[in-house]
C-alpha cells in the first residue's frame, strides 16, 4: 500500500459537505517530529499531523482497521505505528513525507509500538506472541524480531533507549500496561521506572514510590521524563533532578503517554482527551488547539433487523396482537408478526413490556439517566410515552396478577412494589436484601393473596412469601443453599423453584440443579376410588363459551403450613443433567406441565416439559427447536408463546415443538444517541452495585458530569471505549471494564499464526535453538534438534532476511506443514500439526512450573512435594487434585505455589483440601497401616508461595490459609486485586463488569485494599529472572525443611 501525502491533500479539498473543521477531541498518542514543529497522533483510527504553530491537522493514513501509537524516528524520516489492516495489530512503517507502508511484523498476537533505537534503524514494541506480553525489537529494514529479556514472567513494557548510557528504561507491571487507566493503586505490583543495560548487566530502580510511576521518554541530551500520580493522585509529568524526581506539572486531571522530542526542548501528551505541549525552557504547558475537519458519521443513521435480534416481548390478552423490544426498540404487531409498528423512539433503552387489561396499552421500563423506570404508552402508536416512575434506582422484571389488575417488581438492591394497574401507582410491600440484578422475577399467588420473591441469606437465595393484607413476610426455604426461580401453580397448591439442594451456588453458580416442588400444605395423594365414582355422576351442562374456557382465577385462601415445608420437598426434573427454570406450568384440569431448561439427554441445553397427571407416570419431552435456549414463555387463551434465538415462536405442546413467527421488520438507531444512553447506563448500573458505597473515597456523580462533557465529541466506538475505560479507572478498583464491538469496525482480513513449538535463535532466527516440551514439534518420530536450520517451509524456500512469522502466519489456520530443514549439509523433510499462537504461553508456563518442580526435588532430596496453581478455575482445581493424589503420599512436606495466579473461584475447594488432618488409621490383616482420611496435608508442613501478581481468588486462599493456620506463606504482598464480580450487556452487545461483593478477612479488612501479607517477605526481581534465580523458592524449600527437622 502506497500513501502519497500531496494526493491526501487534494483529496481533503473534496470531503463530503458535512465535514466540518473543529477543534479535536480524542487525539490520542501524541508524537512529536525531533525538532518540536510537528505532532503526529491518532484520530478516529487513522494517523494525523499538524503543525504546531498553525494546527490545522491533515490525515497521514487511511487504512482498513485502526492506526495507533506513532512514534517519529530520531532522524525525522520514518513514523513507525501499530495498525490492524490485516486483522491482528502488526507494528508498520511509513516515510514521513510520503511513501509506501511497510509492515515490519506479522503474528497473530498483538504487537504493540513503543519507540525507536537512537540510530533510528530499530524500533521496540510489546507483543504476546510467547505467552505473557513483553518487548521486542526489529529493524526497519525487515527481519525476524528479537527477544529484549527472557523469562516467561519478566512483563517488560514501555521499553526506551537512553541515547548515550547504553541503558533501557522500563516498566514491568500491569498498573502501567493494561491497567494503566486505573487511578491512584498502591501496592507492592506498583510500576517503577527502572533500567538494564545489556552489555553491562547492570539493573537499576530509579524510583522506589508505592503508587504509579511509569511511561518513561528520554530525549538526545539524555534529559528523562515520565508520569507520576504521587503529588495528587493525578498522572503528572516529572523528572529527575540531583537523582530525585521532580514534579514539572500539577494538574488536577491526568496527562497520558508523554513522548519528548528528539532534539529536545518539548514533550507532548494527551490530556483531557486534547494533545498538550509542555515547553521546558519555559516550565509549562499549553493545550495545542488542533484543528481538522471532522466527519460526524455517529448521526448519521444506521439500520437493524429484528430478526433474531428480539430481547422480551408478551401478548395482548385478546390474543390478536404482540408487543416485543428488539436493541432497545419498542414494537406492536399482530399475533402473525405481519403488520408491525414501531412505537416512539427515545434516546433510551427499552428492556421489559407487558400488555395492560385493555389491550390498547403497554406497560414498559426504559432507561432515564441509566435507570429503568416504567412507563406507559398506547399500543397503537397514537400518543407518546408517560412516565410512571423517576427514580434513581432500577424498576425491573415486573409480572401481572391473572387479571391484570395489579403487577410486582423488584426495585433497586431491596425493594419489592406492588403496582396498582388502575392507578398506575406504587408502592413498597417488602424491604429486603434481593441485590440489584441476578434476581428471580417475584409472582402473585393466583389468588393475589400472596407475593413470592427470593431474598439473600449468606451469598444463597431464599425463597420468601409476603402476605399482602397481613403484611407478613415468612422464609419458606431457608436453608444454606439456593432456591431459586420460584412458579406458583396455578390451582394455588405448590412453589415450584430450582436448586442444588447439597451444594451452596456461589461463587461457582448451580451445579446440576433441579426443578422441585413444594406443596403448601400435607396434600394426600388422589383415590383410585374416587374416580371410579366419578363414572357415574350425572354430567352437568357445561358452558363452551370462550369466556368459560379461560383459566378463572383460586379465589379462595391460600393456607401455608411452614412448618417443616422443605421436607416436603419433590424432584420434578430429571435425576441427570442440570435443570433451571421453571419458565412457564399451564394447568388443565389436574394436569400440570411444567417447562424448563435442562441438558440431561445429550448434554447439550433444550427446553423440555414434564406432564404430572394422577395415576401416571411423570412424562417428560424434548421441545424441538430450543437448542438456542428459551426465556419468556407467554399463555394466553390457552395459547403458548416462547422466545428463542432471539425469535417469538407459537410453542405447540401437543407436538413438543416450536413454530416461528416471522417477523420481517427494519428500524434504525442513531449510534451516538445509542452511545450516550450505553455511557449512562453504565455509570448507573455501577452506581447500583458497586461493593463500596463510598466508591473508593471517590465522587462517583461528579465523575459522571466531568466524563459526560466529552460525549458530544465521540465520533466512534473506540472513542466511547476510551471514555468509559477512563471513567470506571477513577474507582481504582479491580475487576472493573467496558468492552464493546460493533459491525462497522469489522476488518475483512484476518490472519493466523500457525506455531510449531520450535524456539529458534534470538540471535539467528532460522536456527533452532529447542523444542518447548509437549508442543507440536515435540512429538514421537519428530526429529528437530538444536543447531537445525529451517530452509524451506511447505515447499517455499525462506529468505533469511524477512520475518520468519511471514512463513508461518496466513489467511486460514493450516492444518498440516512440512519444514525443511538442514543439518550437516544434508536436508531433511518434517512433518508435523501446527497448533494455534495462543497454545505455545501455556507450554511455556508447563515448563517453568517443571523446572520448579525439578529444583525442589533437588534442593529437599525428593523430600518435598511442589504443586503449582496458574488460575483458580476448575480445571486447575482438577490438576491440582490429581498433583497431591499422585505426590503426597510420598512426599513429607508440600509447597504450593500460588504466584502469578489470575484468581477464578475455586478457594473453598482448595483450603478443604488442604484443611485435611489425619483422625485415624486402618488395616488389613497383617497389612500395612494405612491413615484416614487418605489425603492429609495439614498433617505435614506446607509453605505457601505468593507474590505481588497473586490476585483475586489467589489472594482469597492465601488469606483462608492465614487464617486457618495451615502454614507458612512466603513471597509478597499480594496484588490488591480482589472483589468477586460479575457483568451486565448493553443495548447493543457491549458488557461491562461489575465488581458487587468485597472480600474481607475475619477481623474486616478489605483484601482489595490491603492485600494479603506474606509471614516471611522475600521479593523476585526482574534481575533474578533474567539470571533464572528463584529467591522464594528457595526460601520455602528451606523453611519447609526446617519444619521438617
């Protein structure tokens, strides 16, 4: 691809009429040309330039995907840059004044641009292609990258040269890689400026500050400048001055990624979304009003179809018509989906709707300021929308009485409301702990009598019963396990609920869960005898009119006996598989159908139904055409209605299938309409549940009006991701994000990476070096040893000065390769199974975790068993099981290794196990005696091992095994980085996280603030990776053996 500047510019004469010059917002990664005059940055995903002292910008590329992070060569010719034309982000090159674009990398992982070698022949840039991101460096001139520092562990970022000392600055963190736009941290995984030089080995730290210190730039005379939040709290920009840092700014927002020029003499960066200039001669800092002409395409627009794309719908009770929300829209069509209307269209998200009694209006929720609040509106589309609620809390999953007199919600984190339908007015009936979302939707007993909900007790959901008149509220489940989703049957007589009756749902959820029942009252089974007697009573005159045949609502009292009500208990699911629900029971006569969701025939999730009949046995059937799921089911008439796949279906329970409604129906949205309601859903949603009502000390409602500012200027989605990020990092909080993607960012080429697990030469980059144990290449009849030189691959013979990823990287992922190969001046042909990129970090972590295990056994004499956890998901649970039922046995001691772990939820599972103490022995006659239980670690001496990146639910077991006594715990502190969280999805696909329950020790300390200390502290350095010592290691086997002693 060429880019010819002067064409760019006559081409800027033609721009479409709405094009407008503006000053620009969103101008991010500033750069600057090494004489200060020009500043190169990125906009709405192409490279711009301006002049400084007329900044009037002009764009420099107009590739496919996003261009990001420019950086001008110390010489002025070149701006090297990260671009994602091909799919994946590759580093390119462009002549500043014009010229082709030349690609310099290409994998599949992500490669990030950093800076350029003072002789302006290399560039750094950070990249994943081995597992853990660090940095790599290539020349200009093609040719196969070079590792910068080995180890698997060493996170090495934001790498710059310094021009004369021989010294790379760097970083080493998440706080300063994908966790920079998290304000104020403190702890021990903080970002230092620090530096290494290669030729020397010599390791320096130049800062030693708990906070945030990171995005070092250097200019030619050596002159030093980086970000600090330590004076406010703010990014800052600093130097060092007598060996000391120096403030150079105090600004009360932050800046971001500093560049200073070449020459010297100016560093810019980006603040408040806008590209600032500080003078160093003069001590300060101006913003450089940038000027451009902007398309505003978010306007403009953009078209849906309803089609699969339909979130919640009901049906009129008449039966003639349906109201459904398709991305936040409101529609009413006919029963047959073929006349369709869109009602009004604010700039909200619509998400519930329910028809009124009489069937001219709809009763919905949409977003106000974030929240949804309920509203009405006539069906037909004649009037506009009247708002029912205004409150500061979310008014959701809302359900009607048989008669649609009267509906009840949930409200906020401990609301219940009753709606009058009449009046359309609320009110409380209960207060309680029922959490802002992951709710079951509360229903009225079918005589209204009573309203059933679920409540938290302990993280486990109650079910609870709330007696309108009285006003009295009884728990009839209350048990230390959930029950869920509870379906009051329609004769009055049972709650049907779901639960996982042995095991408690958090955190890891339900496990083979069941659909139950519980009657009510003692009720006996029916007599044989009394439907024989039936046969002859004279058969009175039935009334076939339509009226009569509708479901006539239990007008009598409803009595409970709560006394031992759980024991009354009956399974309705299958005894296989896991079930949830129920969603629906229709009732005919004393026939009951009860539907849910379960995947006990093939293990793949349907909606099934089970028939009860007295005298029969409980059938249950598979409903064709749920392989996709199924949600809201609808009754009416006797009519049944579900949504699947994103479709409203008639549901035919006679032939157990689905039969769609075609709705064929196009509606636009604005995107930055849509983008504004996204912004304030999310700030609300975290508002609602965020686990510190003091939001971290911060002004949550003011930090929404000073982001909210910007929204006028968000042009894309990648503006908005920006924005929102921004936001939810002034909470200094873990577990906090937004993510979004849409079809107009869609990129038509896309390449893969096929690896082979041949680690080659840094230094000699088709020379093989090794074969990563268990990878593609390590295989039986494989034979590729060091010192081979790779010739040829499928066929095509490399040119050893490009890129060797260019051979292995292609359009489609490659199911078979041939390499060739020469050694000893012969050559040789190797077949072999490429795996994915992504296969070849966790082969990488395998071997350092074997060469833990290897020098354990060396240093305690096969004393001593290692077990090392990457993650607390449940596969590492399972390994970590099978580790101890094949080590301990034969070992005395155990070392368990919890460093770099990335958290999940399995903590409970672990510390039990660990928690095991011999109580007794057994034998067989003249056998050996043999201890119970089989496996007893806390028997025998344990060390466990944590360091500054043991986060999450590693930090929950390292503080479970302090508090258990269960050992020693050697290492760092760990991460800060512990708040169980969950998730929410917008209108339009995006998910942001929400981080709802803190994680506190026995005596309440917030672990997400204070961490988990170790008993002994021993730091690893990046310099004792790069040696491959192991400082902690080595202090656990020792501790562990003198337990031993």
């Amino acid at each position: 691809m060429r880019v010819l500047f002067p064409a760019l510019l006559a081409a800027s004469l033609y721009l479409p009429a709405k094009a407008q010059t503006t000053e620009a917002y969103f101008t991010t990664y500033p750069t600057l040309t090494p004489d200060g005059q020009t500043v190169i940055f990125s906009f709405e995903g192409d490279l711009w330039k301006a002049d400084i002292q007329n900044p009037h910008a002009t764009r420099l590329t107009a590739m496919q995907g996003n261009e990001t992070l420019p950086k001008v060569s110390p010489d002025g010719k070149w701006i090297a840059f990260t671009a994602y034309q091909f799919g994946n982000a590759d580093v390119f090159l462009i002549p500043i004044d014009g010229g082709e674009v030349r690609q310099l990398t290409m994998h599949e992982a992500s490669d990030q641009m950093e800076s350029w070698s003072w002789d302006s022949r290399s560039v750094y840039f950070t990249s994943g292609r081995a597992g853990n991101a660090t940095s790599y460096k290539v020349g200009i001139d093609g040719g196969t990258p070079v590792r910068i520092f080995p180890h698997y562990f060493n996170l090495i970022h934001n790498v710059v040269e310094h021009p004369s000392s021989g010294e790379l600055f760097f970083n080493d963190t998440w706080e300063s890689s994908n966790q920079a736009n998290r304000k104020r941290y403190k702890g021990d995984f903080n970002p230092d400026i620090q530096s290494y030089i290669p030729a020397t080995k010599a390791y320096k730290r130049y800062t030693d500050y708990r906070g945030k210190d990171l995005w070092t730039t250097i200019d030619r005379k050596g002159n030093i400048y980086f970000t600090s939040d330590e004076a406010n709290g703010e990014y800052n920009l600093y130097t060092f001055a007598n060996g000391a840092k120096k403030a150079l700014t105090s600004f009360p927002t932050s800046i971001k990624r500093p560049f200073a020029n070449a020459n010297g003499g100016k560093v810019v960066f980006e603040k408040d979304y806008q590209v600032w200039i500080y003078d160093v001669a003069a001590g300060k800092a101006e913003k450089l009003p940038v000027k451009l002409f902007r398309n505003p395409v978010l306007p403009k627009e953009q078209g849906f179809e309803v089609k699969d794309r339909i979130s919640h719908f009901d049906v009129s009770p008449d039966g003639k018509k349906l109201a459904f929300i398709s991305r936040g829209e409101l529609f009413v069509s006919d029963i047959e989906g073929k006349f369709v209307r869109q009602l009004s269209r604010p700039a909200e998200r619509a998400m519930q709707v329910q028809w009124l009694a009489d069937n001219r209006t709809l009763l919905f929720n949409q977003t106000l300021n974030g929240y949804l609040n309920w509203y009405t509106i006539p069906a037909d589309g004649s009037g506009t929308a009247k708002q029912l609620t205004g409150d500061k809390r979310n008014n959701r999953q809302l359900t009607m009485n048989k008669t649609r007199t009267q509906a009840v919600y949930l409200s906020g984190r401990d609301e219940v409301r009753v709606m009058d339908l009449k009046t359309l007015e609320s009110k409380t009936a209960v207060k309680d702990e029922i959490w802002a979302f992951q709710n079951a939707d509360p229903r009225f007993s079918p005589n209204d009598e009573y309203i059933v909900f679920t409540a938290y007790r302990n993280f486990e959901s109650d079910i609870l019963v709330h007696n309108l008149k009285k006003n009295t509220t009884t728990n009839l489940t209350n048990t230390g396990v959930t029950e869920t989703t509870p379906y009051w049957s329609p004769d009055g007589k049972y709650i049907y609920f779901t639960s996982s009756r042995t095991k408690p749902s958090y955190p890891f959820g339900m496990s083979n869960a069941k659909v139950y029942r519980i009657p009510l009252e003692k009720l006996d089974e029916p007599y044989r005898a009394d439907k024989f007697d039936e046969l002859f009573k004279k058969e009175e005159k039935k009334d076939t009119s339509k009226t009569a045949a509708k479901t006539q609502p239990v007008t009598g009292s409803i009595t409970i006996d709560a006394d031992r009500i759980m024991q009354r208990t009956e399974q309705i699911s299958p005894d296989f598989g896991g079930q949830y629900g129920p969603y629906h029971i229709s009732q005919k006569g004393d026939k009951s159908t009860v539907y849910f969701f379960s995947n006990h025939a093939d293990g793949k999730g349907a909606l099934w139904k089970t028939v009860i009949e007295p005298f029969e046995e409980n059938k249950t059937d598979k409903i064709a055409g749920t392989e996709r799921g199924a949600s809201t089911i609808c009754e009416v008439d006797g009519k049944l209605y579900a949504l699947s796949g994103g479709n409203i279906n008639k549901l035919n329970p006679d032939a157990n299938k689905l039969d769609a409604i075609n709705i064929n129906m196009s509606f636009y949205r604005n995107l930055g309409t849509e983008f504004r309601q996204i912004f304030y859903e999310t700030w609300a949603n975290v508002e609602e549940n965020f686990y510190n009502a003091d939001f971290h000390g911060t002004n949550w409602t003011k930090l929404r009006d000073d982001y909210s500012r910007y929204l006028p200027y968000i042009n894309n989605r990648g503006d908005l991701r920006i924005l929102l990020n921004d936001l939810l990092g002034e909470l200094n909080s873990s577990h906090l994000g937004f993510n979004s993607s849409g079809d107009e960012e869609k990129i038509t080429l896309s390449y893969r990476t096929m690896e082979t697990g041949i680690e080659f030469d840094n230094q000699q980059p088709y020379k093989v070096n090794r074969i990563v144990t268990n990878s593609s290449a390590d295989k039986h009849g494989i034979d590729i040893r060091p010192g081979d030189v790779l010739t040829k691959v499928n066929g095509t013979a490399v040119e050893t000065n490009l890129c060797r990823d260019q051979y292995f990287t292609r359009p489609s992922f490659e199911k078979e390769m041939v390499l060739s190969f020469e050694r000893g001046g012969k050559t040789f042909d190797v077949k072999l199974h490429p795996q994915p990129s992504y296969f070849i970090g966790n082969q990488l972590y395998d071997e350092w975790i074997a060469g833990n295990e290897k020098r354990v056994d060396q240093l305690s004499s096969n004393k001593v068993a290692y077990t090392c956890m990457k993650n607390m998901g449940t596969f590492e649970l399972e390994k970590f099981l099978i580790d101890m039922a094949a080590k301990l046995g034969s070992k005395d001691a155990l070392i368990l290794d919890l460093r770099y772990n990335t958290g999940g939820n399995v903590h409970d599972e672990v510390l039990k196990f660990l928690s095991q103490r011999p109580y007794l022995q057994w034998q067989y006659r003249e056998g050996k005696l043999s201890p119970q239980p089989n496996f007893a670690p806390a028997g025998k001496p344990i060390v466990l091992l944590i360091n500054e990146q043991s986060l999450s639910d590693a930090e929950m077991t390292a503080a479970g095994f302090k508090a258990l006594k269960l050992g020693k715990i050697i290492g760092t502190e760990s991460y800060r980085w512990i708040i169980f969280t969950s998730g929410k999805g917008l209108v339009d696909g995006s998910f942001y996280r929400l981080p709802s329950w803190g994680c506190y020790t026995l005596d309440g300390k917030n672990l997400e603030k204070e961490g988990v200390a170790p008993d002994i502290y021993v730091k690893t350095t990046f310099a004792d990776r790069l040696e491959n010592k192991d400082p902690q290691l080595e202090r656990a086997v020792q501790e562990v053996l003198k337990d031993l002693k």
